[in-house]
C-alpha cells in the first residue's frame, strides 16, 4: 500500500507572515499595474520610467543636481543593467542626459533634461490621481484594506 502523501505543516505565525507577504505583494502589483495603464495612456511613460524621472528631479535644488548610476538603481530598485539599459530609453527620447563626473572619470552621472522635468510635472497629477483611485478600490478589499491604511498613514520626512 502507498504512503500517504506527506503535508507540510506551516505554523501560524509562518502561515501569517506568508498571507501578509502575499497580501502585500499583491497591493503593490494592483498599484504598480494601474499606475502604469494611466502613464502609458497619458504620457507615454511607464511606472520605472516615472520613477527615474522622479528621483533624478529631486536632486535638482539647483545647478548640477545628478545621480550616479549606481545611485539611480538602488534608488528605483532595479538591476544596474536594467537601470542602464531604461536610462538609455530616456535618453533617446531626451528626457535626461548621461556625462562623466568631472572629478572621477570612472563616474557616470545621470541627469534629468528640461523636457524630462516638464514631462514629469504634466505626469505627477497623473500618477498622484492613479494612484488613489488604486488604494481607494484595494481599501475595499479586507485582506488589503490593513495595509492600504498602513501605506495612507505614510508620512515622509521634508
């Protein structure tokens, strides 16, 4: 007579962190997709694109804001061959601009062009309303609804 098939037990405590993780992983998925279909239709970006606009804007509190590109990948947590290969699409379009730092040759800095900070602000209202709509409709949902409101009460430091 065959074994019984064997079961893996989970303890509760495994069995709650899974159910969170799966429940976080799937708030962000229903953002990042929702996000993305309003950019694409809109503006033509996708969200990692956003991303990278975004970050690289931030470093503009005057002349010369830039990123390393090794900065700009961990800022938008992606591969730096990804980073590198989503910058090169940005700049086809002319939306930033890569040079070498002018004190460390073997530095590669990124920089966000006008056209790209004006492509980003036509962007944000966009993103920022895509956004809500995405955690107004994952609040309805009970196993997200904890998180959403854990995300709401986000406040980042000025």
């Amino acid at each position: 007579m065959p074994d019984a098939p064997h079961h893996i037990t989970t303890p509760p405590a495994g069995r709650a962190l899974a159910q969170g993780w799966c429940a976080l992983s799937s708030l962000h998925g229903r953002l990042e997709t929702h996000i993305e279909r309003a950019l694409q239709a809109r503006h033509g970006l996708s969200v990692r694109e956003f991303s990278v606009l975004d970050v690289l804007s931030r470093q503009h509190d005057g002349d010369g804001g830039h990123l390393q590109m090794k900065q700009l990948a961990d800022s938008v947590v992606l591969s730096q061959s990804a980073t590198t290969r989503l910058v090169t699409r940005l700049e086809d379009r002319g939306l930033l601009s890569r040079y070498i730092c002018p004190s460390d040759r073997r530095g590669i800095y990124t920089d966000v062009s006008a056209e790209g900070l004006k492509l980003l602000e036509e962007a944000r209202p966009t993103n920022d309303a895509a956004l809500r709509e995405a955690l107004a409709d994952a609040a309805r949902r009970p196993e997200l609804a904890p998180l959403v409101a854990a995300v709401e009460g986000l406040s980042t430091p000025r």
